[in-house]
C-alpha cells in the first residue's frame, strides 16, 4: 500500500512525494498542476493528499478512502 501523497515544494515549483518513498522525481511550474496530479494518484491509491504551502507547512489535507474518523459526509 502507497504511502500518503504531498505537494511540496521543490527548486522554484512544486514536486509530488509519496510517503516513505524517498524524494520525487516529478516536479511542476504550477502548484494547480501538482495538486491535479496528486489528486488523482491519492484517489487511486485511496490515501490522503497533503498539500503544504510555499512556506513548507500543511495548507489542506484530503482524505480518499483512508479516513480514521466514522463521520457520514
């Protein structure tokens, strides 16, 4: 099983990294790009997208299947 999935950023763009899978080799000019990529591999993989700001801290978190909490919605 895949490791959650980040955007971060990466020599002057963004890089999408899985979890314990060391660095990316997957970079980006836009952030819009690197969310839209990673979205789509977090839905696959049905773990949770985290989406750090240009800071390096967590902005957004999206769960796809993986979610510890029992809410409906």
């Amino acid at each position: 099983m895949a490791g959650n999935i980040h955007v971060v950023p990466a020599d002057g763009g963004w890089a999408v990294e899985v979890e314990g899978g060391g660095r990316s080799n997957v970079h980006y000019t836009a952030q819009a790009d690197a969310i839209q990529s990673a979205t789509e591999a977090a839905k696959l993989a049905k773990v949770e997208l985290i989406i750090h700001g240009p800071d390096g801290q967590i902005r957004e978190r999206n769960s796809f299947g993986n979610d510890p909490r029992d809410i409906k919605g």
